[in-house]
C-alpha cells in the first residue's frame, strides 16, 4: 500500500464536559457519541455512520467501580467540528479548537503519550483477548510501534496500571476495555507510517478514547 501522508495536519479540540455530562459519559459508547456531536450535519443521527478518524483521549482515575472521567476530553478530527450545540445546552461548558501540524524526519527522536487497549487476536477464532499482564502490554506497544514506523526505545517506556472501562451499545450490548496508559520514547524510522498513525491512531478501541498519539520532542537526544 502507498501511503499519501507528507505530512500530518488535523485539528484537536478542547472540550470540557460539564457535571453532569462527565457522570453520564463515565459510559464510554455516551462518550463516543458525545465526541461526534460536533461533526454531524443536520439532521444526520448521532447513531449513524461516523465520520472517519475522529479520536479523543479522556483521563481517567481509578475509582472504585469503575474509572472516574475528568471534565476535559481532547478531540481529534480531520476538519474542524462545531460545539456550539454542546456549548448551548450547557452539556460542555468550554470548547477551543486549534490546529495541528508535523512533519517529521527519519531518524528524530519522538516522546509518546497515549492511552491503548492492548489486546491478542486468536488465530483460530479470530476473537480479540484483552493483554492485562504488563510485560505483555509493554511488548505489544513495541510492536505497534515498530509497525507504524517507529524504533522504540525499551528503556524509555512506561506503562500505566491496568484499568478497565465499561458501557452498553445503543442496542442494549455491554461494552468492556481493559486500558493502559503509556509513555514511550521512539525515533522516527518510517515518516510516512508515522504520519499515517498521527492521522488514523493505533491498536483498537478507538471509537471508546484509545490509540490517539499525542507527541513532542524530547528534551534531551534518547539513547
């Protein structure tokens, strides 16, 4: 496959969500509809086909039963969303939108934060299985990493508890994820891949706030 990536460009939103709308969303198929209000046209249902790579990243702690979700909730798009109906209903009570821009080298160095579903598809029956040990997390972020362009770096990652974060489909279906956040250093092998995982995410569980990168040069040249 011929990648077209020269570079990444997207935009990200900003939104924080009020009391309410936060408690509600702690179920994370309400979150996922709540991330695409601000690209639906008129009259198209929210439960309709999603625009295309539409991501978002909501910290969480670990309460007991289940994660708490914060108020801010960041928001990836390809075109700039409109939260204006959010905003007026008062179920967001901030929203900003900037733009986001990077073309990166082969061979820079790359510090990543994101929040992933690790999981192993069965040969067999071609079901996916949530990873929970840590070692088994660590290597599957090495390999997603590797296969979208990048060399990690084993000594420079990091890999959050294991949380687990629950809700139930339009149709009455219960949704489970066991999440991890993660902290790694990379250096760029492959900038088209790369590109392409900015745009697109890694790993499964998007719909549900997992595989969205987020990067900055480090501080300091990795070793």
């Amino acid at each position: 496959m011929t990648l077209t990536t020269p570079g990444f460009t997207a935009w990200r939103s900003a939104i924080t969500l009020s009391p309410a709308t936060a408690h509600a969303c702690r179920d994370i198929h309400r979150l996922h509809q709540l991330a695409l209000h601000g690209f639906r046209a008129p009259g198209v249902p929210v439960d309709g086909p999603p625009p295309p790579h539409v991501l978002h990243a909501a910290p969480r702690t670990p309460d007991h039963p289940c994660p708490r979700l914060g108020g801010r909730v960041l928001v990836q798009s390809p075109r700039p969303p409109d939260w204006q109906p959010l905003l007026t209903t008062r179920r967001l009570t901030a929203a900003s939108v900037f733009p986001v821009t990077h073309t990166y080298t082969a061979g820079e160095p790359v510090d990543l934060r994101l929040t992933a579903n690790p999981t192993r598809r069965s040969r067999a029956t071609g079901r996916r299985t949530h990873l929970t040990d840590p070692d088994d997390c660590h290597a599957w972020l090495h390999r997603q990493l590797d296969h979208h362009g990048l060399t990690p770096h084993p000594q420079h990652t990091t890999t959050g508890p294991l949380l687990w974060i629950t809700g139930t489909t339009s149709t009455g279906n219960p949704l489970q994820l066991a999440i991890r956040d993660f902290h790694a250093h990379a250096t760029v092998r492959d900038p088209d891949l790369f590109h392409h995982a900015l745009t697109t995410g890694i790993g499964p569980g998007k719909p549900y706030g997992c595989g969205l990168l987020l990067t900055r040069t480090p501080p300091h040249p990795l070793h």
